[in-house]
C-alpha cells in the first residue's frame, strides 16, 4: 500500500470517526478541503477496503463484517494492523509502524480521545504519545496493550 493511500485510509477513519458522512461527495468534500484530492472510483474503493458501509447514521464499520470484526473499533483495527513495537520512556510512549503507518495509528488513536494523552506527533514509522506523568503513560500503555490482543 502506498504511503498516499495508506495516509488517506487514516484521514478517511477519522472523518468518519469524527461526525456524520453522509455520502460520498460529503466525504470527498472534507478529504478535498485537507488538500486529498480523489475521484469517486477512488473513493468507492477505500470505502470498500475499509470495510464501512453507508448507513442512516453515516458510514461505519459494518454490515459486509463478520460478526466479531463489525465489533472492532477503529482504534483497535489501526492497532493490529500498524503497532510493531511500544517503547515506554518515562512520560512517553513511542509507538513503532511498518513504513507509513505512523500517520493512520496516530488519526486513531486521537480519535479515541484517551483522557491520558497530552498530544501525538507522527512521523513516517513513529508515533510519539506524550503524558502528563509516567503514572499517565502507564495506564495508557495497558490501554492499547489491551486492545492489539
């Protein structure tokens, strides 16, 4: 997957994450005004990638799912598919991604709005969390470790 594709899966989680899509052209408008430019062939495949399904509430993850997976919240899909390593440092959490993968775990795990994060920056196979304490990142830890298994 391309480093384009795979950031533009991320914003498209997050989008819908966010607040009510309630249709293509709305999703295409938001992803345009955040400069992604796609055309409507492009985004019916993410939509089908992704494995969201229009419903009355807006797209979510769903009906095409099996059970268990229609289940899975964004946060823990982007973990089990980008999270290689966690490496705890003091007030820090450094989490380690395939190549192009920092950018779509950090739009989840933002989405997921964790009480303990102070603020994420992602580079192109890192995410840094920072804490307001070590005692913060700990509980934080235990979150997501709870969530890839």
């Amino acid at each position: 997957m391309s480093a384009t594709k795979t950031f533009r899966h991320g914003q498209i989680l997050r989008l819908i994450s966010g607040g009510h899509i309630a249709n293509q052209e709305d999703l295409r408008r938001r992803l345009a005004r955040q400069k992604l430019r796609v055309t409507q062939a492009t985004l019916s495949r993410d939509l089908q990638e992704l494995r969201l399904v229009k419903t009355n509430e807006g797209y979510r993850s769903g009906s095409g799912l099996p059970e268990e997976a229609a289940t899975v919240p964004p946060l823990t899909r982007a973990l089990r598919e980008f999270l290689l390593d966690i490496r705890p440092a003091e007030n820090l959490l450094v989490l380690k991604t395939p190549p192009s993968g920092a950018q779509p775990l950090a739009a989840a795990i933002d989405g997921a709005k964790f009480p303990e994060i102070a603020g994420t920056i992602a580079g192109d196979d890192t995410v840094l969390i920072i804490t307001p304490s070590r005692k913060s990142r700990e509980s934080l830890q235990k979150k997501i470790e709870v969530q890839v298994k």
